[in-house]
C-alpha cells in the first residue's frame, strides 16, 4: 500500500502532525508525510493550461499532487482556521484542478483519511468537515473512509484533549493492516 499523508498546519510537532504521525507509523508499505508549510507551494493560477498539458506551476505540490494519483491512501490533516481548512491544505487543494481539468489524470478510488484538530470543544464544525467528503474529496472521485476531529485542543500536543483522537487513530491503523 503506497501512502501519502498531508500535515495542514504550519505546527510542526503541533496536534495534526502528532495524530499524522500516529496512524502513519502503524501502516505498512510506502509512506511518506509531507509538510505543506515547509514546501515551495504556489496557488492555481485558473490559466486552464493543465487542460492540455502539466500545471504550469513549477513547485513542491506538483511532485505531492503526482504521487498522490500514485497513492492508494491519503491522509489529510487540518486544524480548524476560522471554521474552516489552513490556508496551506486549501492551497493543495486547489491544485488539484490540474487532474480534474484533465482527462488523463485521475484520483479516483484514492482513499482518504481525514484528520482535524481544533480549540473548540463541541461538534460545531462537523457540518463543514462533513461536507469536506463531498467537496473536494468526492467530487474528485476520491473516498472517505474514516474522519477523525480532535475537539478542545489548543496548545501543541494537549494530550488529553488527543487522547480520544489517538484511539479512534490506532482502531483505523488495525483496520488498514
Ligand atoms: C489562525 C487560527 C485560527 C483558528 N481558528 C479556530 C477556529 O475557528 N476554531 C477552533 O476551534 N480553533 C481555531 N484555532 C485553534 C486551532 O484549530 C487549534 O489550536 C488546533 O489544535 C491546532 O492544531 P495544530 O497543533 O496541528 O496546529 C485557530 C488557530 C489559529 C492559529
């Protein structure tokens, strides 16, 4: 199984990059973890060029956006920013429209593991972490097989409050093997 996991925040060793690197240990196979805050990332330009040949980006989420299409799992990770995604996962998002644009690229059957962190301690943006299953990922053809939200976790590696995260994290590792 060929593995590619995403950490969306800029937190290195931050919540995301703990739970990330919890279920990816537990997988076997190809596996590689990518730090957007870290790479050379540029936005979609909507020049429409990747219609009929590769995105004219010249960056680091070219070379995640290709293994990705490689990939039998993706992991994505996120804290909540304002209810929403980073900036950082919203712009690797964006770029994949270089495979939707495409007719021969293709994300699909990829499946996703989603993981979110945030301050908050209720359920108050499941709404919008459960639309994220239709928009992008299914949309994209890609499936989400396990969501995992870790609530009231605002300092770095508040484990308490990722304890419950952890757990859910180690079941879906198991069911992956
Ligand atoms: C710019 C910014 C915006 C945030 N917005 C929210 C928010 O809307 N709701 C929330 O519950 N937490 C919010 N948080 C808190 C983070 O989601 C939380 O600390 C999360 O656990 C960070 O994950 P990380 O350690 O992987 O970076 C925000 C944090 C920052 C820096």
């Amino acid at each position: 199984m060929k593995t590619i996991a995403i950490v969306g925040s800029p937190r290195k060793e931050g919540n995301c990059d703990i739970l990330v690197n919890e279920l990816v240990e537990k997988l076997e196979g190809d596996k590689k973890i990518y730090y957007l805050d870290e790479l050379d990332m540029n936005y979609c330009e909507a020049c429409q060029k990747c219609q009929t040949g590769p995105c004219v980006q010249n960056d680091d989420l070219n070379k995640v956006v290709t293994e990705m299409m490689e990939a039998d799992l993706f992991i994505f990770s996120s804290p909540i920013y304002y209810g929403q995604m980073t900036a950082q996962a919203k712009t690797l998002i964006d770029r994949f429209y270089q495979v939707s644009q495409n007719p021969d690229k293709s994300l699909e059957g990829t499946k996703v593991v989603q993981i979110y962190t945030q301050a908050n301690p209720t359920e108050a943006f499941d709404g919008y972490i459960e639309s994220m299953k239709n928009m992008p990922f299914g949309y994209m053809g890609m499936e989400v097989i396990d969501t995992v939200v870790a609530r009231g976790a605002m300092g770095k590696g508040e484990n308490d409050q990722l304890a419950s995260a952890i757990e859910e994290i180690e079941k879906i590792g198991n069911d992956l093997l």
